[in-house]
DNA sequence: AGGGCGTGACGTACACCGTACGTTCCTCCG
DNA sequence: CGGAGGAACGTACGGTGTACGTCACGCCCT
C-alpha cells in the first residue's frame, strides 16, 4: 500500500504540506499519520516527538530558501536581495512562517543565513561587533515584518480585513487613528517592506561605524 | 472556601500568573481553575472560550504599559521613551509577552499606544501615510526584538546561552559565524535594543518625508 | 543454511485537553 | 412566599501526545 517506505523527510513534507493546507493547530501526530496512511506510532521511529517534528518543519522551509549572493555586487543590493529571499518564505509557506520566526534552531539551515548577512555586511566595512548588531537590527525588522503579514491569520480566517473598524472608533479618544483608519486597515506589505529595508539600509549606510570605501 | 466572587478579572490575573510562573503552555482551562479553587466549567460564565481569555491575557500586559508621554518633549525623545516603555513589558510579563505580540487584538487597550505612536510622529512632521509607514516598521522592529529576547526561552529552559556552540561549527563552511561566534552566544538585549531604537530615530530624522522643523 | 537480532510498523493504554450539556443551589425581586 | 435567573458544578465526549509491549521482516554471522 505505503510505496515509500516512511522517512523523517516524508514526515516533515506531509506536515509542510498539512500545515499549509489546514493550518498549524491542524497538526497532530494522528493527523499526519493518517495523511500518510500509516500508524500513529511509526512516526516515533523516526522523530523523537512533536516538537522535533515541528523543528524540523522549521528547518525544511528555512533551507529551501534561494539565495543567489553574488559576492561582486554592491553590498546594499547583497543586502536587499537577502531580505527579499527571506521574505519569499511568507509568501511560499505563509502559515508555516509562525513556525520558522518563533523556533529559534541551531542547526546548518539557520545559520547559513546568519554566514551570508556576516560576510555582506564585512565587506560593507563593519568589523564583527558591528556587523553583528545591525544583522540582529535587520533580523528583528523581518521577523516583526512576516509576523505581521502571516499573525493576521493566526491559524484561518476570512482574509479579516479592516480589523480596525472606523465605525467603532472614538473620535475623541483616538483622534489620529479615527482620521487615519483607512491607512491602519489596510496594508500593502510588499510596500511596506521595501520601505524598511531601503530606510535600514540607508540608516547603515551613513552609520559612523561603518568603514566607507570598502568594496 | 473562596472569598472573592470569581470573575473575568480574577480568571485573567490568575492566568498572567499561571504563565509566569510555568510557561505558556501550562495553561489550561482545568490548571486555572484548580488554582483559583473553583470547578472547570465554572470559568465558562465569565469567559466564553479560552482564546478570548489568551486575548484577555494580552489586552491586561498591554494595558499595564506605562506610558507617561510628555506631548511637550523632542520628538525623538518621545519615541525613545514610548519604544522603552513598550520594551519594558518583555521584562515584567517575559513569558506573556509571546500572547502580546502574537494575538492582534482590536480593543482599546491595543489602540492607545497606536494614537499616542501616531500623534507622536504627526508632530515630528510626517504625514499620515508616512506615520503609518515608520510606525509599522518601529512596530516591526519592537515586536521582532521583543520575540528574540522572550523566544529563546519558549517555555522553560535554562537559561540555554551559547545556543551556538562553538565547538561544532566548521570554520570552513562558516567562517564568519566561526570567527564571531562568541558575539553571537551572547546578546545584550539592553544595549541591542538601544543600538536599534537610536538607529531609527535617526534614520527618521533625516528621512525626506518629514517636514523639518516641526515640534 | 539457520539462528539471532536490530529495525520499523503497529495497537493499546493513560493522562490530559477544551467544552457541550444538564443539574443543583443560592439569591434577589415581585 | 414563590418564582426566576444566574452562578457553580459534574459528567461526558472526542481529541491530544506519547510510553510501552508486540509482531513481522531482512540482514549478518556463525
């Protein structure tokens, strides 16, 4: 019946794909098994429980993260093209960004990342102290990003949008977001994004700690 | 046997309390209500299910957040002290803070750091879409630092430094994080969220968008 | 060739979870 | 005094993670 003969990897992909498919708190140890049509039980041969399971969700949507650095171009563009691969995760694995963002990993698949943001921003002149600092800046500014793109739909929901209802707002008590509720309801997070990476990047760019003239 | 007459408010502190003293996930309906002394489905009176008491969770840390806003201050003054204060409930309420950031809730006590957020940056002379913009990317920033700071400990652990072990990196692989492995063991959350909140505030000030001269 | 053994799939069992439902009791108002 | 409404409660159901014991199969070594 089972042609594949049950792996962690199939493991993990049947819960990408449930996790994408029905959301996070869909996932049980039943519920996967009988998506792979397979004991509850089994799954224990190959993952130790469900956390290392959910681990390893972590991990598999982490790694297929497709970074094309190009060590020649301008450090900004090195660094913009890393934050707009990182971001692509939300939009290919939307409900599984939760996971990726609040399960910190200490394996290969994050720390290559963490390599490249390091050798990018050396060769942008700051020495390691530095370059630590304004990775753990440009990480905290993403992960609050894709936590805000994915956190509106916790697990389902009917797109909720304008969860600010301009109906509801008191004027008096909340005079700029009653005049701003429109802006506040809607958001374009593409947009957005940009915007902050292109104000980080200027923001480092004329950093004092930077060293200028370096590659 | 039980003084107090049992209500939302003594349920919600109950579970404020819960969650600091064993986690997150400690939490359960039966678990509460054994702590207050009281039957399980005698908290479904005043709480209609246990995701509305997680949100009365966040809404009670966030209404805590002491916000002694100066509208006579610099600007910049203003967001530092409002961005501190923010900070400040990863510290008081570090295992709530999770609930806080994760739940988007649309009552009051969400809204009031928002007005007092956007009144704030009308008056370093943005517009209101540009106060949106830079409100969301502090937001961003915040809520990614504050995750950062409470997420190494998602339930319980000790302490657990040095998630990144020297030891089993291959410098050839990665050689940045090898080299600057011990900066990245350890993180001064303080001085980190400092270094990014100042990294803003002048990224802002000098940001085209905004009118000089204003407050 | 045959026996031992490791491995993986499986079923059962347990403690716990959220909560729907029906029951009891106490209080307050007419 | 009697009725009504709300609050506390107990029971029950379907679901959860996983510890434990059992079984069949393939490989290796004698």
């Amino acid at each position: 019946m089972t042609s594949q003969p049950l792996s962690r990897a199939r493991i993990v992909a049947a819960a990408v794909e449930l996790i994408e498919r029905e959301g996070a708190d869909a996932v049980s140890m039943r519920r996967i098994a009988s998506e792979l049509g397979v004991g509850v039980m089994s799954l224990y041969n190959h993952v130790p429980n469900k956390g290392a399971l959910l681990d390893g969700v972590a991990e598999s949507v982490l790694s297929e993260i497709g970074f094309t650095d190009d060590p020649e171009a301008h450090w900004s563009d090195r660094v913009r093209m890393q934050a707009r691969a990182f971001r692509q995760i939300a939009h290919h694995y939307p409900r599984c960004t939760m996971l990726v963002v609040s399960r910190q990993l200490h394996t290969d698949a994050g720390l290559l990342p963490v390599e490249r943001a390091l050798a990018t921003l050396r060769s942008a002149g700051f020495d390691g102290v530095d370059a630590v600092r304004v990775l753990r800046l440009f990480i905290a500014f993403i992960v609050g990003s894709l936590l805000r793109e994915v956190g509106v739909t916790p697990t389902f929901a009917p797109v909720h949008e304008a969860a600010i209802d301009a109906e509801k707002i008191d004027p008096e008590l909340f005079p700029e977001v009653s005049a701003l509720s429109e802006l506040l309801g809607s958001c374009d997070h593409e947009a957005e994004f940009a915007f902050g990476v292109e104000l980080l990047i200027q923001a480092i760019a004329v950093h004092p700690a930077r060293r200028e003239g370096t590659r």
